[in-house]
C-alpha cells in the first residue's frame, strides 16, 4: 500500500534561504512527473537581511517550475522579460523547455514580517518530446483555480485532475497536484485517476493505517492503494502525483531524458548562451564546478 516515506531534508537554495527536500531523494526520484519539491518557510528574517535571501538568475532545461505560496510574496524576472510579483493561491508555471533563466527575489521586507512567507517550490518534468519546447510563463489567479469543500475539507486544484476537479492550468502530461487542508478528525481518500500518488505534510500531522506522519514527510504510495487519511490536528497537504515519464537525469538546475543534452546546457550557460533577465541581469548564479566524481556522488544543490 505504502511504497516508501520521504524525509525532507535541509537545503540552501540562497545564502539566508534554508528549505526542506523533498524531491529527488535517492530512494525515490520522482512522483508521477514531479522531480523535484522544496518547502521554503515559515520565514522570518530581519528587514536588512531580506537582500541575502535572493535567488539570482539561474538556468533550467527539460522542465517546469511550479512556485505556489502560503504567505509573503516574491519577484519574478526571467529570461522572456516577464516581472511577476507572486502572492499566496496564485499558480506561476514556468515551462524551461529549451533553456531560460530567472531569479527569485524578496523585494518587500512587510511580505516577510512575522514568519509570513511561506511557500512550495516542484518541479514538473517534460515529456520527451516537449524537452526542447520554447520557453513559457503565465500566472494563474486564484479564481481561476477550482476550490471543493466538504465537512472539515477546503482543498484547490494546482494543476491536472482529481476528485472530478479539472482547470486551465497548461501541463505536458497527466497529472495532479492539489493544495488541501483539514480540520482535526477531517478525513480524505487520494484520487484514484492516477498511477503514482504522493502525500506532503506541510503542516501538523495525519494518521494513515494506524501510524502518524508530521511535518516534512512524504507518503508515497501505490496505484491499488486506498488509504483513510485523518487529520490529527489542523493540517495542511500537498498532494500530488500522476503517469510516470520514464528515467530523468538530473543535474543542478538541469533535467533531461539525456546525459549529453545536460552537458550542452552547462556549457551554454558557462558561455553566456542561456539569456539573463533583462530585468536583473547585473549578477547571475556561476556554473558550479563540475569536478569529476564517482557515480552517485551528489549535484550540486539545485536551485528554485
């Protein structure tokens, strides 16, 4: 029934920027598309140290980024010259396709005050055949986003499908991916429309089978599996999932269905090739040092 528990760990994505991994972990890559998720916050920084927390401009090939946020706010730029400012409920979809750069910055000190932000950062990988898509950005309002509510359930479909639930959010293949919360005693099924099905505690703890599962935990299960999910307390899940894509290289900020296409997007961004934000294109993230290391060694730390 359960395939594996996931147990985030710590992560800098920015000098004053620690988050919790979730994907990829070694034992399980991926859920579904998914690849790669991170859990940032809660957050609270002094007003003068909000600068050190920045992602500057980075690149991505052969997948999509996904930020979605609890609270706070952050800044955008990227390669297409988009400027988005993202707020909590909003869904901003990043397709990397060939090759784009962009940053992530806490311009606002107020989104910061009191431990407000708070968000989750995944990563979609691309089918094959659109590894090599051109590069895309769009933000999704909340009212765009469909909400189902039912006796101590509020839950709002990111992306895909579940629970009868569909909305506009463009993907590259079969997926789900939903934000829920529970009440204490609240209880949920998963959606049963999809091969690979994953559970992400964000916040308090549920009970599955018998045995509690708290902050930081994923539950991965099988396609057959029907578990009761109760709420032990006022808890927050991301739920996500969907039809496997096959064996995916990852490395830094780079996935792709082939080594030698990673290798080419180190070298075009090494060279200049992978376009900066014309927006915020005064600093940039280097290549890291690729020294070469015996197989299963670590990337370097990936990038939001």
């Amino acid at each position: 029934m359960l395939d594996i528990v996931i147990e985030a760990r710590k992560a800098a994505i920015a000098p004053g920027m620690d988050v919790r991994r979730i994907l990829p972990f070694r034992l399980r890559r991926m859920v579904g598309p998914f690849i790669f998720m991170d859990h940032a916050g809660p957050v609270d920084v002094a007003p003068e140290l909000t600068h050190s927390m920045d992602v500057l401009p980075h690149p991505h090939i052969g997948l999509s980024t996904v930020s979605y946020l609890f609270g706070g706010q952050v800044t955008h730029r990227d390669s297409l010259g988009v400027e988005q400012i993202i707020r909590p409920g909003e869904v901003n979809w990043m397709t990397a396709g060939s090759g784009i750069a962009h940053s992530e910055r806490f311009e606002d000190p107020s989104a910061l005050a009191g431990g407000n932000l708070e968000m989750i950062q995944t990563w979609v990988a691309l089918p094959e055949k659109d590894e090599e898509d051109a590069p895309a950005f769009t933000n999704y309002k909340p009212e765009q986003l469909p909400i189902y509510t039912d006796t101590g359930v509020w839950m709002r479909l990111i992306a895909g499908d579940a629970y009868g639930l569909r909305n506009d959010v463009k993907t590259h293949s079969p997926l789900f991916y939903l934000h829920v919360v529970l009440q204490k005693d609240a209880r949920i099924s998963l959606p049963k429309e999809h091969t690979e099905r994953g559970i992400y505690v964000a916040k308090g703890s549920i009970e599955v089978a018998g045995r509690t599962y708290t902050v930081g935990q994923m539950l991965v299960f099988n396609k057959t599996a029907e578990p009761a999910i109760v709420a032990k307390e006022p808890t927050t899940l991301m739920l996500l999932g969907g039809e496997p894509l096959g064996e995916r290289y990852i490395w830094w900020n780079f996935v792709s269905s082939r080594k030698e296409r990673i290798e080419q997007a180190k070298a075009d961004w090494k060279a200049g090739r992978i376009i900066l934000p014309p927006n915020d294109n005064a600093e940039f993230v280097p290549l890291p040092e690729d020294k070469s290391r015996p197989a299963g060694n670590p990337a370097p730390q990936a990038l939001s």
